[in-house]
C-alpha cells in the first residue's frame, strides 16, 4: 500500500490519496493520470490491468485501486 | 422529419398517447414500432443499414456470451481440479476466442460506416495524387450516408465490447435488441448510449405521471427555444459569413467565432434537450450529453462538459485500450530505458492521445478539416499538460489573484475562444483557407466597418439581431441560474410562474423562431454525422 502511495503521490503531490475517497468524482485523477498509474502499477507490482477494469470504482481511493491489485494478482 | 418539424410534433404525440393506452407490457413494442416508423421517414434506401447493424451486432453478442457462460461453467464445475495457474490460462485462452468474434464484429460494423462515410474521402486523397502524377482525374463515388449512422454505429460497437469485457451481457430478445439500436429520441444524434443503463429504462413499465410529463415537455420547448430562436437565427449570418469569406475577414472572422458558437451550442443541445424532454414524458432516463461546457476554465475540461456520452465512448473504448494494451506497455518500458523517466512514462500516453483524437476528428467527418480540428484540440490539451508546472508556479506565486473570480472568467473565456476558433474549422471546411483567416484577424482592422454597417449585410435585421442577442442572453442566464439546482426544477414548485414561463416561451418561439408555413426549420447539425 506504501507504495502505492508513493506512485498516487508522484502524480499529484498536493493531495492525501489516504483520505481521499472519491478520486474520479473529485476529478483528481484524470484519463491521463490513470494511464500514467496503470503503467506505473504494472511494472511495480508485476499485474496486468486490462481495460475492462477501468472504471470509476476501481479508481475512486487508494483502497480500491489496491483491492484491485491485489484482486488480480489472486485471479 | 427533423424534431422540429409539426410532422414529428404530431408523430411524438401519438406515440405518447399510444404508448399510455396500452397494457403496459406492450410500451417497448410501441417504441419500436415508433422508432422504425421515425427511420422510415427519414429515408426506406436506409432501413438496410439500420438493419444490418442491428442483426450484426445482435449475432456477434449473443455468440461471444455462449462462449462466456460456457467458459464459466467450465471453471465453475472444475473449480476443485484446476491449479490457479491452469484456471488462469484456461480463461485467457477463452478470452482470445471471443476477441476473434468481437474483431470480426467490429470489423463487420465499423466496415460499412468506414466504406460509406469515408470512401469518397479516401477516393478523393488517391485521385489527387493520381492526377498529380500526370493523369486524368477519375470519378470520385458519393455514396448514400445513412442518417445517424455514426450514432447507431457506434452505440452498437460500444455494446459489442461492453459484452466482450462481460460489463453487459447479451439480449436474447432480438427486438428488444432492435429497440436499443433504433430508440427514435436518440437514433439519428445520440446521446450514444450504453445498454447497461438504457435497457433497463426501456423495458420496464410505466405510468402517466402528470409532473413528470410536464417537466418533460417544458424540456422540449427549451430545446425549441434554443433551436429554433438561437441555432437557426445565428445561422444565418454565419452562412452569409462563411459564403462571403473572401470579403469578411478580420473582426468578421471573430464574430463568426461567437455565432457559431451560440449556433451550435443551439443546435446540439436543443436538439438533445428535444431528446431528454420527450425521454422524460415516456418515463425513460437518457443520458445527460452537456454539463455547461463554455463555463469550462481549461480545454480538458471542456471535453468533459461537451458532447459526455462521444468523449467517455471514446476513452473507454479506445484510448484505454490503446493505452494499456500490451505493445503500448512494451513502448513505455523502452521509452522509458531510452528517453529517461519524466519523458518515457508520457510517450505512450500522448501516442494514444493523438491516435484516439485523430479517429474522434474523423468520426465528425470525412475531411482533412476534421482531422486537423481534433488533432489541434489534441495539441491544446497536450500543451496545457506539459506546460502544467509552469501554471502551478503562476498559481503559487499569484494566490489571490488565482483565487479571485476575475481570473476563473478570464480562464472561461479564453477557453471559449479556443475552442470556437478550432470549431471554426467546421464552418470554412478548407483548412488553408481558415488559417489564413484567423491570421486576418490579426492584419485586417476591419472593427469599425463592421461596427459602422457592416452588420446589417449578414442577413438579419436590426431587430433580429437584438432578438438573437437576448436570447442568447436568456439561454446564458437560464444555464447560470442551474448551476446549483436545474431551473424547471425551481419552477415546477411554483406552478404558476412555471405555466407562465411555458406560455412565454411559447410566444417567443412563434414570434421570432425560424418556423412557421413556408419555412423549413434547418436540419440539426449533427444529424448529418
């Protein structure tokens, strides 16, 4: 999760991603950002985040997009 | 029958009355009766197209949801005998297969919209290299472009993936299936919709509900309003701007900025306000296309406030895809080896940026202006990107000015500005030709001509243009007033300013709206896409 933090961080250092819920919504994290962060997870944590999974509630907070690695790590 | 036809007034009507009189079981059977009517007017050559989209898709889907609940079904039964790596494997390799059947889907869908929309296009840019080399010219083909068929396409395309992804699953009911390709308020120019949320609108019942019909039609006489008093006035100075560019150059070129702005925000948003409203009265929730978008402060966000449900089809379906597709993934890891962090990990996103506004300028049209108009709107987005540091240490150094309303007003308007001076690729359609007319506004100090008469030669009268100008006015006023809480929204708690508001709209519109016996109200601009 740190280090997620630390990648979430890097793109927008203003922001405190651990209380932030509500990524998208907020208009935080943008197509570009989310593009940026998939690359940045894939090679970090060695999963493959396929399209179909970019949705908003995958994206909204740190815990959900780390859910979602740690979902497709298990599958 | 354009939506503001009394044609279609009294083809809405009875399609209402029809669809609350029978059981309603039946409603959705009355839309889809209603729906291929509504096509049918438009033109019987196109039936075909409509049809083939609709039975291509239908085929495509239900043959890529047999393979994915037997692919379930397979891991579901094995779920005890199969390693996690074998599962695995096994629903990668069924993911393969149903991509095949999604390409072929694809293919088949995209391909006819590809050779009737852009075959004289194509055509054209081979006959000219062609005659180039010293021969004669050859007869470039003009194909029948179905109406709305970039709308229905795509909405269709969108399904076939959604169903690849498993986000949707299948309809069994082929005219069910029929009724989300063919749904008339939406078919011929959108919102596109996605089958998730519209079916569920579309198939279930329901009843007369007095306030919410009311709020519907007060809806759809906004988007008159806006159609038929600021879209088809403005038109017709920009036409006589456009028509008469060799001589109107300079401050003419920025008036037409502003006119064509008002007309095809007019235009397009009437005519999906037609949709929503009428949408409404039938029970059934379409999405919002517009979010106020000249109040947008930067070019990003503009795209997100402007035409919605196009700009999410095309980052969910393409730029997505293309972004984190496995070559793309494969780039970023080289570029990032050989231009360093900072650039490498940017490439392979502005890559796809470029190619996903390339194709969204080519789904506007078959022309190099619409290429260069989405590939300039990419420019200016890539641009602020990159520039985003130096803004941050503006911002940082300059707070209270940042913060004062003065500087977000000077944001919206240079954003306006931009973007109308992009859009007015659409108008002069040569792309060399509007360059050099935007530059005459820098060498052609015309302000006074245009001021002093200039303007009584553009087609309307002094009296049209005070009328346009108010009801450009009303339109911004409205837009202002529903930031926090939508104006009909108000109004519906104090009946009697609302029905007098509707009356009052009504006489605008029959007063000074471009209707009535002997005028044909103009097509909706993007009908035509």
């Amino acid at each position: 999760m740190e280090r997620l933090i630390e990648i979430l961080k890097d793109l927008h250092p203003e922001v405190d991603f651990s209380a932030a819920t509500d990524l998208i919504g907020d208009g935080i994290l943008d197509s570009l950002d989310i593009v940026t962060l998939i690359t940045e997870i894939n090679s970090t944590f060695d999963v493959s985040i396929p399209p179909e999974e970019i949705i908003p509630e995958n994206f909204a907070s740190a815990e959900a997009i780390y859910a979602l690695i740690l979902r497709l790590d298990e599958e | 029958m354009t939506f503001t036809s009394a044609s279609f007034l009294l083809f809405a009507a009875l399609t209402v009355l029809l669809y609350f009189t029978v059981p309603r079981r039946g409603q959705w059977w009355v839309l889809l009766v209603a729906s291929y009517v509504f096509y049918l007017f438009a033109g019987v050559e196109y039936l075909a197209f409509l049809l083939y989209a609709t039975v291509v898709s239908y085929v495509v889907a239900r043959l890529m949801q047999a393979r994915a609940d037997a692919e379930d079904a397979f891991v579901e039964a094995n779920r005890d005998r199969l390693e996690k790596s074998e599962r695995k494997a096994f629903r990668a390799k069924e993911k393969k297969k149903r991509f095949f059947i999604l390409v072929g889907g694809l293919v088949a869908g995209f391909g006819m919209l590809a050779v009737l929309k852009y075959t004289g296009f194509a055509a054209g840019i081979v006959c000219a290299a062609w005659t180039g080399m010293g021969n004669e010219p050859f007869e470039i083909p003009d194909l029948l472009l179905p109406l709305g068929i970039s709308f229905y396409t795509f909405q269709a395309m969108g399904y076939l993936i959604d169903v690849y992804r498993k986000n949707a699953r299948a309809e069994r009911n082929f005219f069910r299936f029929a009724l989300f390709i063919s749904y008339f308020p939406q078919l011929i120019q959108g919102p596109i919709s996605r089958f998730e949320a519209l079916s569920e609108q579309l198939f279930a019942t329901h009843a007369w509900d007095a306030t919410r019909v009311r709020s519907g039609l007060a809806r759809v006489l906004w988007g008159f309003f806006k159609k038929l008093v600021v879209a088809d006035t403005a038109m017709i100075a920009v036409k006589t701007l456009v028509t008469g560019s060799d001589t109107y150059t300079g401050a003419y070129v920025f008036l037409l900025i502003l006119l064509y702005s008002a007309q095809i925000y007019g235009d397009f948003t009437g005519g999906i306000d037609v949709t929503i409203g009428l949408s409404e009265i039938l029970g059934i929730r379409v999405a919002e296309n517009f979010n106020r978008p000249f109040s947008s402060k930067s070019t990003k966000e503009y795209w997100r406030r402007w035409h919605i449900t196009m700009g999410t089809w095309f980052t969910d379906y393409v730029f997505y895809p293309l972004s984190v597709c496995s070559p793309m993934q494969r780039f970023s890891k080289f570029s990032r080896a050989k231009l360093g962090n900072a650039i490498g990990k940017r490439l392979p996103v502005y890559v796809a940026t470029v190619a996903t506004w390339f194709l969204t300028g080519l789904w506007h049209g078959a022309g190099w202006n619409f290429i260069v108009w989405g590939l300039l709107n990419c420019l200016v987005i890539l641009v602020s990107q990159e520039l985003t540091p130096l803004y941050d240490r503006f911002h940082a150094k300059f707070p209270r000015l940042v913060a004062s309303g003065a500087y977000g007003v000077f944001q919206m308007a240079r954003t306006f500005l931009l973007m109308g001076l992009i859009r007015s690729l659409d108008c002069y359609r040569d792309v060399g030709k509007t360059f050099s007319l935007w530059f005459s506004m820098l060498t052609d100090w015309n302000l006074p001509q245009l001021l002093t008469g200039g303007w009584r030669t553009l087609g309307l009268t002094g009296a049209e243009w005070c009328m346009l100008g108010l009801a450009i006015l009303l339109v911004f006023a409205v837009s202002l007033a529903g930031k926090k809480r939508p104006v009909r929204e108000w109004l519906s708690t104090r009946p009697v300013t609302f029905t007098l508001c509707a009356c009052g709209l009504i006489l605008l519109i029959l007063l000074f709206g471009a209707y009535g016996i002997g005028y044909d109200a103009s097509q909706f601009i993007y009908n035509q896409f």
